[in-house]
C-alpha cells in the first residue's frame, strides 16, 4: 500500500496560445503518479469572452505514459464533465465533456490540444509553470 503514490508529483501548466487575444487557455494543475499512470486534477478553461464559456472550471482524470520517441518523453490524455448553462433565452444546464492529449518532455513543454462544448483546440503549446521546469529539470 505504501508503494501506491510512489513517485508521485504536482504538474502545473498552460494549454494554448498564451497571449494571443481572444484565445481559450487551458490551465492545469495535476496530481501525477507514474507508478500507477494515472493523473487527476482540475483544468481551468478561460477565454476572454462574455457567457458561459468564459470561464469553465473542469475535474479532470486520465493517462500518463512514456513514449521513448526523441524530445517527446510523455503522453497525457485527460478527461472530464463541467456544467454547462445554456444563455437566455433558452433555460437550463447539460453535462457537457472536456478531453485534452498532450505530447510532452520531461518538464511538461511541449504540444497539444483540448476540445470542450463546440469548441476544437489542436496544435497549440504546452508550457509548464516556470518554477515546475526547473524542479523537474
């Protein structure tokens, strides 16, 4: 039971095109065990826009494997459910579906992509939190 969290660390990061007006971001802050490959956490879409989309807070689970292939050393898939509330005037809220897959190296740079209600993010960077990339490095 104890060898059940071993290894066990906090990643934090962006997905998305940080800066660029207008653009969703997908901000995560995991709890990673790669003993057991599994990942969960919360993922906070935000996007500057008025309406339900604006800002989404999502509790995400999903899989972290080693790849072996060059510069990309991780894969990561997440998943997760957020309500959504539909804006007047139309009335009421639905499940709706988050998914994310990243390719990244060691400190968590790299590429991805998330889709979530109508919208599709692909191709966009994955950056670490600063003070991650050197704890990782």
């Amino acid at each position: 039971m104890s060898d059940l969290l071993a290894g066990a660390y906090l990643a934090q990061g962006t997905i998305g095109n940080v800066g660029t007006p207008g653009a969703p971001i997908a901000k995560f802050s995991l709890v990673v065990v790669p003993s057991q490959h599994t990942v969960t956490g919360t993922v906070v879409i935000t996007q500057a826009i008025p309406g339900p989309d604006g800002h989404i807070v999502v509790p995400v689970t999903g899989k972290i494997y080693s790849t072996g292939i060059g510069k990309v050393t991780q894969v990561v898939s997440l998943q997760g459910e957020y309500v959504h509330s539909v804006p007047p005037p139309a009335i009421g809220s639905f499940l709706a579906k988050f998914d994310a897959h990243l390719a990244i190296d060691a400190a968590w740079n790299g590429t991805g992509g998330f889709s979530y209600y109508q919208h599709n993010i692909e191709n966009v960077p994955v950056a670490a939190v600063k003070n991650l990339q050197e704890e990782l490095v």
